[in-house]
C-alpha cells in the first residue's frame, strides 16, 4: 500500500528544518561536528540564521561571515542535508542588519502619527483643532547579530522603509545578490529557499506610529481617501477612509516587498519561505512559494487551549492558502519561546508534542523549529530559549521526533482536502469565534479569503470555488445567499457516540486513499465509540510509535444498541492516529490490534539508586519476579528511560510513561532500572520538580 510504504520510511524532504542559531564564535571544525551530529539524529535540513552572539570579528555580510556559510553548504552538501537562507541579521528582515539605510538614511523606516508639536522635517497631511497627522521617520531598529545591537540598545541597527522600492532593491543588492554571488552553485540542489522574517514595516521599539512611505499622501488621496479621517486611527475607530488605508499598505508591502523577493527567488530556483508579521495574515501568502506562519510565546497552548483569539487561526491559515494558491508545502516556524513564560527553559515534551500535533491536524507539512543553538554559552543560553534540539534532554533520542515529523509532514503533502464549509474572510479577519464549532464537531472548512471570492459562484445550493465545492458556508457579508449556514449538518469528519471537543479532525485523500487525521488537545484519555465517513474496512497507524494495525469494528463504552457507532476509539492524551480505508486483502495483511494481547501488570516498587541533582537525573531500580510480561504504567516527570536486565526497553517523554515488559522478562529474578530525566530548567533556569510522581 503506498500510502504505509512512504509514511514508514518517509523521504528526507519531509525532515524538520530548525533554526541554527549560528551565535557563537564559529569555526570550521564545529560547523562540520554540529551538522554531521544533526544529521545522524535524522534532521537533514536545516535554516542557516546568523544570531545574537556573534563576535565582532564576523561582521554580517562581511567575507569571513561567507566563508563559514561555504563551510556549513559544503557539509551539507556531502551529507545530503538541504539549506535554508536566513535574509536578515538578525530580525524584523528587510534592513540588512541596518546596511540599507547605514549609507542612505532616506531609505530608513517612514511612519504616520498624530502630533500636538510638529517637527522639522515632518511631512504635514492634516490639521484638526489642536492636533496634526504627519509622516516622519520613525526611528525604528531591528535586532541585530551582535552584542550591544538588541533592542534598546545604542547600537541597534536602523530598519529601512519596506515600502520603498529603493529600499527593496538594496535590500535584495546587499542579502540575495550576496549570497547568490558567493553560492550560485548550491541555488536550487543544496539551498532551497530563502526566509523572510515577520518584516516590520515601521521597525521595532516604535510607538504610537503607523506604515506609510514617501509619497503615499498623493497615492492614497488619489484612490479616493481623505487624509482627515486618518486620525481615527490613533483613536480606535473605523471608516471607510482606515479600511482603505488598511487595504493599500497591505497591497503596497505585497507589491514592493514580498513581490520583489518572491520574483528573485523564482528566477534564482528556490523557494520564498518565511511568514508575514502577523497570524492572521492570509493575503499576504499568495507571494511565498511556501505560505507560512510563526507559532510563538504560547499564543496557543494545552493551558489555553487552540481555539481563542486570532493567533488561534493560524497553521490553519498557511495551509488553506497553500491549498487555493496550489502550493505543495506550507510551514511553521514554531516552538519559539513555547516555554514557561517565567521559566523560559522549561517546556515539557509533552507540550512540544501537542504544538506539532496543533499544526498537522490543520494541514502544516513543513516545520521550521525554534530552534537549535549553535552555543548556549553566557547570555546565549538566554536568548528566546528553549532549545530544542542538541541542548534539550530529549536529544540522545531525537530519531523519535523526527521520524514523527517526517511521517506528519508527508502525510500532509500531496493531499485533496474533505471540507464540507467555506469559510469567507478578510484578511486579519478570520473570526475564530466562528470556527470554533467546526473544530469542536470534527467538521472540516476552509478559509476562502477575499482575494478568491470572484472565483467563487452558487451552483444547485452549493458554493463552487476552483474545483471545490462547499454545502454550508460561514458568510458574514452575505455574498451567497443560496448557501446553506448550516455548518452543523454539513457533515462531519468522523461521527462520536458523545460530542468530543477536545477532539480535532482532518480528513483528506492521500495517495488516492480515504484517511482521517484525529489528535487529542485535552488532558484526559479519549475512549469512544465512533462511525467513520467511509464504508467498508480501516487500519490505523500510531505515526509516533509506527505501529500500523486493523481498525477493528468493536462497538464504544457507550455504544447504542443499533451499532451505529461500531468502533472504539481509544485516544490517550497527546495522542494522535491515522485511520485510513483499505481494501479487505489489505485489511487481512494488517495486524490484528494489540491492545488485548498487552495485559497490563501492577506497577512494581522502584527505589532510589542514585541521584544526580545537578543535571536533575534520578536513577530508580526495582525487582521483578519471573513473568510473561505486560505493560506497566508510571507517573514520572519528565523523561522516562526504562532497562530490564540491561537490555534496553524503551523511553517515554511525557506522562503517564508506559512500558511493554513482553519479551524482557526472564524466567530468574528480573532488574528494572528507570532513569528519570528532569527538564533542563534545572540546569538553565529556575528548579522544576523531576522524578516520579507518587500517587
């Protein structure tokens, strides 16, 4: 079956591709150790992304910078690894770490504002009583990449007006151009995109400012608006004059900016990725080769759930305009500063497992993670921790995270989306309120934002957009008013015995098969009975675990007598599973499902053997009596490693851990060993409880 041959081996193009953080003090020698060290964990690609810590001896841009870049392309090269270009130094992209306004200082960020003293220099657009809207500079920065260029600070570099083609242009001159120059025979095999960094048009540390650019008075008033009715935006109200203005800098940055890179990037065969400043940005993706968003600061997470404010949308948002714009890949940057907003270093596996899961069960297929640190010496360590990669406890074993990405992500690609509703928005107006019930019925929808409405028409009751067609509709404006809003009875994705909010659903077609994408976003086991959308037999296929086996027809705990819902779905928290149709010569070749051939066993009594308070490590041992083995379940925070005899037995990294003794135990005594391992905020942060829990 081609679906299960390519999601068990998964083709290195679905990898994770993590921000290296290159802040430290770069040799040659460690650029080759690190990147052979992620690739034998199985990460085979990975965004090359000049940070804060580099010492001034490498200046951006600078020779010595480039000959570093050629160090970690030709590794990548040799180890069959792709590249990702970073195009700033360090971020909002767009200024070339201040280089394209350090010698043209008209080229540097231009904002409006409403003011009670104008000043020199200051472009005056309107007067009302006391008050005046002008343009002016507004002083914004980025962060840049060395000591002493952070926000705040003396040296932060100068960001430059975004939409401004001169500044574009120069932009692209000192970062693609360089690169390109330096690297043209990587463009298109070993490099495959460039990434563009949440770009801020005014720059950052600026208040109480808006976008404009030189010149936009006379653009603006042209296509009808009234520079006095501007001042409602410093006010918190809305008209028609706000809304144009609204709608002409999203199209200048589009056509200045985002145009531009996207242009090079396709005439130079690779591929603009990135992500637009905001979440609900959805217009702003028709110029990226790969839409993409930032999942960041916990803007969602299990304590708040994925379903309130705008953040909400994304993931989501990438992936339906990958699917309108005909786009094969769509990404995340994600996991950035996901910890504990007090404790930075402290996120859970358990977290980083239902971040990923939030992504995939909308559609993203590319993850970009935030990230791996090339140093986490002094300050570094500090720098919008965690690490997730070769400074977090779970790397000894990070094959396990990657095998699930590239197994998540290939699933997701190349797939024909089941979506009975439409959904039409505005951009930044995705109106999570109003999806929220899809998510929460397992129903499926895609965002139709503006830009496609003129595509879309009312045929028989249903609206019809390129080669999709739509039975109910979310339609605040009224377009098609021949459209059912009956989003409940659209039809669901797969029907429960009980409603299941907590239950997320995708279902789509995948190598011509039916499948059903489900994940848990609660904190307590799923065990229900179901119906599925498709007749005749299914498997299901733990893409953690990779053990594919038989959907077996067993009725729910609270199955009707009619047997409507005939199977059991049993989905533990953090859990996620495919289930795919099949025919029935697939079906039988399928393992028969294994949970009643696990018995489960009384967990044993385990003392302490020795502990390591500085690294958070506790060793337990405990001893078993001959047996035929079972599952044991424990509570232990954080990782759970478990050896029975010496043999190694497996590793879990979030509660409850469950281990499979079947096997292991021998017909003497048996010695079980569990090494609890605790986050690595007890090493880089404030202490966090580790060990096991008693009950």
């Amino acid at each position: 079956m081609r679906l299960l041959e390519a999601l068990r081996n998964p083709a290195p193009e679905f990898t994770p591709f993590p921000f290296w953080f290159l802040n430290g003090d770069l040799t040659h020698r460690e650029i080759r150790r690190q990147l052979a060290d992620f690739h034998a964990h199985g990460v085979d690609g990975v965004v090359l992304h000049p940070r804060m810590g580099l010492p001034k001896r490498i200046g951006y841009l600078s020779e010595i910078f480039f000959s570093y870049i050629r160090t970690a392309l030709e590794t990548c090269r040799e180890l069959g690894m792709r590249v990702v270009f970073y195009d700033e130094g360090m971020y909002p992209s767009g200024s070339a770490c201040g280089q394209v306004v350090k010698d043209h200082p008209e080229l540097a960020s231009i904002g409006i504002t409403v003011t009670d003293a104008p000043e020199a220099g200051d472009e005056i657009l309107a007067e009302r009583d006391s008050r005046t809207l002008v343009a002016r500079f507004t002083r914004g920065t980025i962060r840049g990449v060395h000591y002493g260029e952070d926000d705040g600070e003396p040296n932060a570099p100068a960001s430059a007006d975004l939409l401004n083609p001169d500044a574009v242009a120069r932009f692209i001159e000192l970062t693609h151009e360089a690169y390109y120059s330096h690297f043209r025979e990587y463009f298109g095999s070993t490099v495959i995109g460039f990434f563009t960094d949440e770009p801020s048009i005014t720059g950052r540390c600026v208040r109480n400012m808006r976008p404009w650019t030189r010149g936009f008075a006379g653009i603006f008033t042209n296509a009808g608006g009234n520079l006095q009715n501007l001042f409602a935006l410093f006010e918190g109200d809305v008209n028609d004059d706000t809304r144009l203005y609204a709608h002409m800098i999203m199209e200048r940055e589009n056509d200045v900016y985002y145009s531009a890179l996207s242009a090079w990037c396709r005439e130079h065969d690779i591929s603009l990725m990135g992500h637009p400043d905001a979440s609900d940005d959805i217009e702003r993706e028709r110029h990226f080769h790969i839409p993409g968003q930032d999942l960041v600061y916990r803007q969602v997470a299990p304590e708040k759930g994925d379903l309130t404010g705008r953040d909400s949308v994304q993931g989501k948002c990438s992936a339906d305009a990958a699917r309108l714009l005909g786009r094969r890949r769509n990404s995340s940057e994600c996991l950035g500063v996901c910890g504990d907003e007090k404790n930075p270093w402290s996120m859970t596996a358990g977290d980083m497992k239902w971040f990923i899961d939030y992504l995939a069960v909308r559609g993203v297929n590319l993850y970009i993670l935030h990230a791996f640190y090339y140093s986490i010496r002094g300050a570094r360590k500090g720098e919008r921790p965690p690490d997730v990669g070769p400074h977090s406890i779970w790397w000894p074993h990070y094959e396990k995270w990657t095998n699930y990405i590239k197994r998540i992500s290939c699933l997701m690609t190349d797939t024909v989306l089941h979506a009975p509703v439409a959904v039409l928005c505005r951009n930044r107006e995705l109106m999570p309120e109003a999806v929220a019930p899809l998510f929460e019925n397992q129903i499926g929808f895609l965002y139709l934002p503006q830009s496609f409405w003129d595509e879309c028409r009312e045929e028989n009751g249903q609206l019809v957009c390129k080669d999709m067609r739509f039975s109910a509709v979310i339609d605040p404006e009224n377009r098609f008013p021949g459209v059912s809003r009956d989003i409940i009875s659209a039809g669901r994705d797969i029907l429960c015995e009980m409603p299941q909010p907590a239950l997320r659903s995708i279902r789509f077609r995948r190598f011509g098969t039916e499948c059903v994408f489900l994940t848990n976003t609660g904190e307590t086991d799923i065990d229900i009975g179901v119906k599925l959308p498709f007749d005749g037999p299914a498997g299901q296929f733990d893409l953690w675990s990779g053990e594919v086996r038989r959907f077996d027809r067993q009725p729910g705990p609270r199955n009707d007598e009619t047997g409507r819902f005939d199977r059991r779905l049993i989905l533990p928290r953090r859990g996620s599973l495919l289930i795919f149709a099949c025919t029935e010569q697939e079906f039988s070749d399928l393992p028969k499902s294994a949970e009643s051939s696990r018995p489960h066993m009384e967990t044993p009594t385990f003392v302490i053997e020795q502990q390591d308070s500085k690294n958070a490590v506790i060793t337990y041992t405990a001893v078993l009596p001959r047996g035929e083995g079972g599952v044991i379940t424990l509570e232990a925070e954080e990782m759970a490693k478990l050896s029975v005899n010496g043999r190694p037995s497996g590793v879990s990294f979030w509660a409850p851990h469950t281990f499979d003794l079947t096997g292991f135990l021998t017909e003497e005594t048996n010695l079980l060993r569990l090494t609890v391992t605790g986050s690595r905020a007890n090493l880089y942060g404030a202490k966090v409880p580790y060990g096991l829990i008693e009950n």
